[in-house]
C-alpha cells in the first residue's frame, strides 16, 4: 500500500465514522473514493491528489494534499456548506491512524472552497486536506 492510499483510506473512515459529516452526508455517510453512478446529493467524493517527498533529518516523509469533492443541488446551498464545515471539523489536526508502515504525522485542512456547478443546477464545494506521511 502507498502511502497516499494509506492516507486516503484513513481520512476517508473518519470522515464516514464522524457525527457532524453523518449528519450532513447521511447514516451511513455518502462518502465515497469514488462516487458510485446516481449517487444521491449532498455526498463527497476524492479528487486529486498530489505528493512531494519532504525528507528531512534522516526521517523518510512525503507531503501529501488531497482534494475532497462535496456534490449538491443548487438549492441545497446551507446543507453544503455544513457539509463542507463537518469536513474540515473532522480532518483539520485530526490524529489519524495509519497502517503499518506508515504514519500521520500533521494532517491539516488548507483550503476550502464553494461554488456552482458548470451545469448552473449543482453545487460544488472543494475541500484540500494536506498530511505528512512518515515511512517508518
């Protein structure tokens, strides 16, 4: 396993175990790494993720930021938002546990953003979490 997947596969359990993303996203939490077809509004997907060694001291590090995607209608405007907000709530500091060979060493949320779809009917929010990944 890499340790963007170790990452992605940590962040994505807290945020689908979170209380204030269960009440945003729904029990269970329409959080996905991949969105499955008709999924149903408000729900958040990955995006991009981009990754740079940080080495330092000895100590073997990568940087690593990974872009979330919320999805909703137009209409739902607040419950994005909120849902953005339990996002960030639930990543920004969080003590994430990785698996071996790996851990969490910073995990931050750095970005977030919120706007209409191209298709003028979805609303789209953005949210950047970044992590130091240490390879034990």
């Amino acid at each position: 396993m890499s340790p963007e997947t170790a990452f992605q596969t940590a962040a994505l359990d807290r945020l689908k175990g979170d209380p204030a993303v269960k009440a945003a996203l729904g029990d269970p939490a329409r959080v996905y790494a991949i969105a499955p077809n008709g999924a149903r509004f408000p729900f958040l997907s990955t995006g991009r993720g981009e990754t740079e060694p940080a080495d330092g001291s000895g100590t073997e590090l990568v940087d690593h930021r990974l872009t979330l995607h919320l999805w909703g209608r137009r209409d739902d405007r607040d419950a994005v938002k909120d849902a953005a907000a339990a996002v960030r709530a639930a990543l920004h500091q969080a003590d994430l546990t990785l698996p071996a060979p790996y851990a969490c060493i910073l995990c931050r949320v750095v970005y977030t953003d919120l706007f209409t779809g191209a298709d003028g009917r979805t609303l789209h929010a953005v949210v950047r979490a970044r992590a130091l990944v240490e390879m034990l």
